[in-house]
C-alpha cells in the first residue's frame, strides 16, 4: 500500500508538465487508486469546522488540476485536488487530503462548487502553491465574452485548519477600456487595494470551508 502512494505521488510529479495532455480516463482511474485504497481514512471523524458542506467520498468528476506539499508539518507529502463537479456544471470541486502516517491519508476538505470551471482554454480552474506554500485557487474567463476576469482564493493551513489568507480579482471589458479594474485583500492584515486606493476591512477570518461568493469583499465586485 505505501508502494501504491509513494508511485502515485511520483506519478502526479513527474506529470505535472505533460497534464494537459493527460486522458481523463487514466488521470479519473489514478486518482481514484489514492480514494479508493485502505490507505485513506474514513472522514466521518473529522472535525466539523472542516467537514461543514462537505459530502461522503461516493465518486470523482474529471480531474482538473493537483498539487501536493507538506502543510501539517509532518514531513510526509499532502494532497489537493481539483475535480469537475456535477455533470454539465461549470463548476469545481476542491479535495484536500492530509497525511496521517507514511501509509495513510485522510480527507481534510470536499468543498462542492469552489470556483467556476469552463471547458475551454482561458477558462479552466487550477490550483498551485504560492512562495509560502499556501494553496492558490484559481479561476478565470479569458476567452468568452466581453467581460474577463481572473481570480485566485489563497488558503493557508493554521492551527488544523484551512484559513482564506487572500483574495484577488482582476475584471477587464473588451469593448470598454476604461471598465473594469483590480482588487486585491490580505484578510490576515484586513487591509486591502482596489485599483489603486487602499481600503480596511472588519471581519473574522473565514475557514476555506466556508467561504462563498457572499464572502467576497464589496470593494472587490465589479
């Protein structure tokens, strides 16, 4: 079993590059190996902080984007996925797993409908880890319509959980060069900029596994 995971994990590294071009068939199938095997833990005794939305492993959507990295601090490699979510939804499901021994690994976070996800190129969601390894999770509309906008969510681990850190949100018109602007929030420090007027915010920090669109600063919506 440890085998199984430490080639799954050499797998996913090495493929980073070449995931474009990855079958949905091989890449559902591999990731399902990690899901499916003993390895992982049941997440029905996590805790409820973590678990709020979250739904009992019952199948995958297509693969979208992965990343993996040592948040608990452990030493031994952790998992992000991002996945399709219901069929014919432009939506992504985000799934983090942490590990609990060199052999096992639990779910941390299912988060349903995270971010949007387009099929097309200029549309697709992904994750990636920033200077400090926080996890990255973005989105975009760069291909269809006038209005285009990127958008990355920054979560970090602290204290057992995942905290939204950071918030940015970038929207241009193609038709109208004055519309639009840039937003950008650091909720650890509650200050924030918009289009190049800094701005304060008043409110607790929010756990990944609660944010919502209705989480969004007003200052950054366009």
């Amino acid at each position: 079993m440890v085998e199984a995971i430490t080639n799954m994990k050499t797998f996913m590294n090495t493929s980073k590059s070449y995931f474009p071009i990855l079958t949905s068939t091989l890449f559902v199938s591999l990731v399902g190996l990690i899901i499916s095997t003993n390895a992982i833990a049941s997440s029905s005794n996590l805790s409820q902080a973590q678990t709020k939305d979250a739904k009992t492993e019952t199948g995958l959507g297509q693969p979208i984007s992965f990343v993996s990295t040592d948040w608990n601090g452990d030493g031994l490699e952790d998992m992000a996925f991002l996945i399709t979510s219901a069929p014919r939804e432009p939506k992504a499901t985000l799934l983090i797993y942490l590990s609990e021994a060199p052999d096992r690994l639990r779910l941390a976070i299912r988060k349903e409908n995270i971010v949007w996800h387009g099929s097309m190129y200029g549309n697709e969601a992904k994750l990636s880890l920033n200077d400090q390894g926080s996890l990255v999770i973005s989105s975009q509309n760069e291909a269809i319509g006038r209005g285009r906008w990127n958008q990355k969510i920054t979560a970090m681990y602290q204290d057992g959980a995942f905290i939204v850190a950071g918030y940015t949100y970038n929207y241009r018109d193609t038709l109208n060069l004055a519309a639009g602007g840039t937003c950008d929030v650091n909720f650890l420090t509650r200050r924030g900029i918009r289009n190049n007027n800094p701005f304060r915010i008043d409110r607790a920090l929010i756990n990944l596994v609660d944010w919502t669109e209705s989480s969004i600063p007003t200052e950054c919506k366009y």
